[in-house]
C-alpha cells in the first residue's frame, strides 16, 4: 500500500515536486566541506543539494558533529565550500569575495549564533543599530527600526542595557532584532536555543514562528525536535549528508491525532 | 479514569456533567474531549464497588439527576493511588520490534523505517507545539501536560538518532 506521506517527501536534489514559484532564495548544489584540523579529515559535509523557498521555515537536525553547524555557515558564507556551488535568489555565489559576503549578511542575511555574539560594550540599542548603520540606514531610520523590534521583541526597557546585564534569552532577542533590522530575506539560526534553559527555547520557538508567519524565510539548526517543530520542513543530516527531507505540516498519519500521545490512564 | 473521577469527587458531591466539566477545565485543550457517556459508566461501576454512592435527585421538567459523593473506601483508594508511584514510560516496543527484525524479513530497510518513524514523531512535536501555542498560557496544567508530551518525543527522537548513528555504521 502506498503511503501517502511519500508524496510530502522532497531529497533537496528533486524540484520537480515543488510548485515553480520562481527561483528558490537558496540553492546549493553538491556542497563539500572538509576540515583539515589535528589528526584525520573531518567530512563536515558531503555533497549537499538543498533548495529553500522564498517564505519556507527549514529545520536542520542531527547529531552533534554531524556537520549541519558547517553547512549553516557555508549557507551564510562563513565558510567556503571546498567544492559545490550557492545561489542566493538566483544569483550564483561562487565568486563572491569575502568583502561581498560580508555585504549579503548585512543586506539580504541575518545570522544568530547560540552564543548571540553580541557586543558586549555597546548598549543593547546599538548592538542593534549597528548592521543598520553599517548598511548606510540613515541614524533616524536606524532608531525607528531598532525601537520597532525591541518593543515587538518585549525589550523596549532594555535599549540602555549592556548586554551583561541581561539574561540568556534576553540575549537572544536582542541577537534576533540585530539579525533581523535590515529586513533580511533570509534568517539563518545555528542553535539559536542552545545555551537557553526551556523556557528560553519556548521564547525563541514562538519568535521564529511568528517571524516565519509574517514571510521571514528561516533555516534552523539546531538538535532539539522541540525546536524544529516549529518549522514547516525538517531535514535530517547524518554525518554529513541529508538523510531525510520531510514536510511536517500536515495531519498524523494515524486518525487518533494527538490523543494517543496526551492520553491519560487513571 | 476511575481514580480520577475519584479524587474529583474528594471536594464534595457532584453529577456525571459537572464530573466532565472539571476534566475538561483542569486539562483544558491538551485533554481530547471526555465522552460523558463514559464517566457515566464509570461512575456506575464505581458505585457497584463501594467506592462512590449516589442519591437520586428530582428535577422539575428535567429527568432526575445522580449526585454522587465519596465513600470511606472510595478515600481509602484514593490514599492508596497517591500512595503508589506510577509506571516507567516504555520503549515504543512496536517500533523496535521492527526495527530488530527488518533485517531477517528482507522486506524493509532499517534507516528506511527509522526516517519514517522520525517524521511521524516530527508532525505530531509539531501538533503539540501548535496545541500548545493555541492553549490558554496560563492554564499551568495543560501546558505542562502538553510539554511531557513533548519531552516523551524529544527522548524517542533522541533514541531514533542514536539507532541511526549504529545502524548506519554497520552498513
């Protein structure tokens, strides 16, 4: 019997099942990265195809190790693929320089880190003004972006804080409003809950989803399933390669629903 | 649904519908809904045991309703449920059956059936994720009732990530 959960399955190499709704805002084909550290060549990734629509919330999850940190960052061109190529909205990026990355992730990507990597002697504010300015936002048009997102984001009392004095999740947000103040098309998160407590991941869940509805393209990284549930499409990397590629917004398989798993026995 | 109904009724007497009420408030939407007809039955077997008694009461216009109460062995019982821990979840033991036996069958994959099952478990994290986002946030009981839910999974997923690391191996 067939099952009709097969026809959800997409392998990022077959867009034929896609509806064509122009190109993707993310193609990669047969991306390789090896890391050449102490001891033997660590495959990170091993002949990737993925293709991301415009307005798709991607999962990547994985074991540790399994390479999907490496992947993330030569999606976002923090690393280099040792070969394969990128295309971003159409656009090849094989030949970008370093300088025209560094130009994409202030214009068109956003990135957080479990780590949020802010800039621990700027307020709160100008951590998140800083890209904006940087990609030659007026001063004033800075501010109202900054203003808009940290009062959606619940952080409008934060805005004179030192990142220090916040909590983890707190950091967080202000890393996501960062990411997200040149209006990127593309929001890239690698463990974005990572070093959060529950709690912190719930805040970060509900973030993304709500981002995700208003439009934001997101691939996530990260290797908790509570977390990826948030998206609408996970893919499962093993050692390197994408093991499986599922749609998950659709109804169980089974007609009991939720019930089966919420069901109390007295 | 027999010890629940039970420490339901400890505060005082109550009807089948109000039994149901109280269900569903406590769980709120976590809980599928109660079939009264259920806690009806229940509530008679009860009453067969000693644990619970019911009193016939008249309505005007409305055919007569049964209050029940708590009986002193009915609180007996229920001394001993608190008293007693509950069961250790299980393997999902169907699963592994499957899994453990694929390979002598010929007539399935094992990192086939393990991606199936992983996607299955990923819908319904994200069934329970959109319940949980739909659920009143204040309501501590459901929420919390949704999140072991979510843990269970978590645990499974984890498992099904390890039998594919050793399973793959092999191959």
């Amino acid at each position: 019997m067939s099952d009709p959960a097969d026809d959800s399955i997409r392998t990022g190499a077959d867009d034929s099942v896609r509806p064509d709704t122009g190109s993707p805002l993310l193609r990669a084909e047969g991306l390789v990265k090896t890391h050449h550290g102490e001891g033997a060549p660590a495959h990170a990734v091993r002949g990737v195809d993925l293709s991301v629509r415009h307005g798709e919330f991607v999962a990547v999850t994985g074991p540790s190790g399994a390479g999907k940190s490496t992947l993330l960052h030569l999606l976002g061109g923090l690393q280099r693929p040792d070969s394969g190529s990128l295309w971003l909205d159409g656009e090849c990026t094989d030949a970008y320089s370093e300088a025209r990355w560094a130009v994409e992730r202030r214009r068109r990507i956003g990135i957080v880190f479990q780590f949020f990597n802010l800039v621990s002697n700027l307020t709160v504010a100008d951590n998140v003004e800083l890209p904006a300015l940087l990609a030659g936002t007026s001063a004033r048009q800075a501010r109202a972006e900054r203003e808009t997102l940290l009062a959606e984001l619940g952080l409008e009392n934060k805005a004179r804080s030192m990142p220090g004095e916040l909590s983890g999740g707190e950091q967080q947000r202000v890393a996501l409003a960062r990411a997200l103040v040149n209006q990127p098309r593309l929001l890239l998160a690698d463990e974005p809950a990572g070093s959060l407590d529950s709690k912190g991941t719930r805040e970060v869940m509900r973030l993304l989803s709500r981002f995700h509805q208003r439009g934001q393209t997101i691939v996530l990284v990260t290797h908790d399933a509570r977390l990826a549930s948030a998206a609408d499409r996970a893919i499962s990397f093993f050692d390197g390669r994408i093991a499986d590629d599922a749609e998950l917004d659709r109804a169980p398989r089974r007609g009991t629903g939720l019930s089966g798993v919420l069901e109390l026995k007295g | 649904m027999r010890l629940p109904l039970l420490a339901l009724l400890a505060k005082g007497p109550a009807h089948g519908y109000e039994l149901k009420q109280d269900l569903e408030q406590l769980l709120g939407a976590a809980y599928p809904p109660t079939n009264v007809g259920q806690i009806y039955v229940t509530l008679g077997r009860l009453e067969k045991s000693g644990l619970i008694e019911g009193e016939e009461i008249a309505q005007e216009s409305r055919p007569n309703k049964k209050i029940y109460r708590l009986t002193d062995s009915g609180q007996e019982a229920l001394r001993a449920w608190f008293e007693e821990t509950a069961d250790e979840p299980r393997v999902r033991d169907e699963f592994f059956m499957k899994l453990a036996l694929a390979p002598r069958t010929g007539l399935a994959d094992q990192i086939a059936l393990i991606n199936k099952q992983r996607r299955e478990y990923l819908i319904t994290m994200r069934n329970l994720s959109k319940l949980a986002a739909a659920e009143d946030r204040d309501n501590r009981i459901s929420q919390l009732l949704i999140e072991g839910a979510m843990l269970h999974l978590q645990a499974d997923l984890d498992w099904l990530e390890r039998c594919q690391e050793e399973l793959e191996e092999l191959e």
